[in-house]
C-alpha cells in the first residue's frame, strides 16, 4: 500500500490528461522499450502492462485487448521511427484503458437508500399486516435493502446500455 500511496503523491499537482501521459510513457519505457522482436513477446508485455494496472492501481480493474487488437497495434508499430511508435502505443493504451469514472447513480443510491429504508421500516412497523418487519433488526434490514437497491441500478444500467448499443434487442 505505501508503494501505491507514494507513487500517487506523484500527481498530485498535475492534470488528469498529463497524468496518463506521464503513467503510459513510463510503462512504455519499463516494458515496450525491451528488445521486442516478435508478436509473442509484445503480447506478452501488453498482458503484463495490464497485471501491472490492476494490481498497483487501487479501483476499477481493466480488461486486456483482446488478442486481435493487439496484433493489429503490432502491425502499425512495425516499421515506423522510435517517437511515431511510442505515440502510437500510447494512444493504443489511452484507447483500451479506460479512465475509472464515477457511476452518480450508484453514488447516489448508496447515500439515498439507507435513510429511506429506515424510514420505511419505522412506517411499516405501524401497520398491523407488516408486523413482522419488527423481527427483522435494523443491522441486518439496512444493508440488505442498501445492497439489493444498489444491485438493481446497477442491473437497470447493464440493461439500458444494451438497448443503447443494439437496438434490435
């Protein structure tokens, strides 16, 4: 953890798009600058490019190119000069490594739905037919409504993308 901690003190007065930049030109110089000579050993730096992101970076964990794309990057970098193809891989990176964004929706339910699930197990306690709801304690109650309502918007998002992306579903 301190490792992490002091390698992101690094950025704390630079901007976002130059963080990457800097993040990309470094793992470019650990990994691409190797003496690669063929597809093997490209793929094979990629994949560690990708380990190393998900195990040094705290949050979201990225998913590798698939075996195609990197092929695809291979080909554009053979041939070219030293700066046109550590330009190119770095855009190839930027281009398969998302930015971690906040979901709002998921902020918001998970600030929201505790409140308002003890509010609705205050109200329900009063009503004769729900007198059950008292057994429940409030420890296990709050969590598990927090939980299912966070795993429904979450479900909902999936959905909606879907219809988005192919609207023949």
């Amino acid at each position: 953890m301190g490792i992490t901690t002091s390698f992101l003190r690094i950025f704390k007065g630079l901007p976002s798009a130059r963080r990457i930049a800097f993040v990309m030109g470094k793992l470019y110089k650990q990994f691409v600058d190797k003496d690669i000579k063929n597809f093997e050993e490209f793929h094979i730096a990629v994949l560690d490019i990708f380990n190393t992101l998900n195990s040094a970076l705290p949050g979201k964990h990225y998913d590798a190119p698939s075996r195609k794309e990197v092929e695809a990057c291979f080909a554009s970098l053979k041939d070219v000069s030293e700066a046109k193809r550590k330009q190119r891989f770095i855009h190839f990176m930027k281009k398969r490594v998302d930015r971690c964004r906040r979901e709002d929706s998921t902020m918001v339910t998970g600030v929201i739905t505790p409140v308002a699930a003890m509010a609705a197990k205050k109200a329900a306690e009063n009503v004769p037919q729900l007198d059950i709801i008292k057994v429940v304690p409030d420890v296990v109650f709050v969590p598990t409504v927090t939980l299912l309502a966070i795993f429904f918007v979450k479900l909902i998002r999936i959905i909606l993308l879907r219809r988005i992306a192919s609207p023949y579903m």
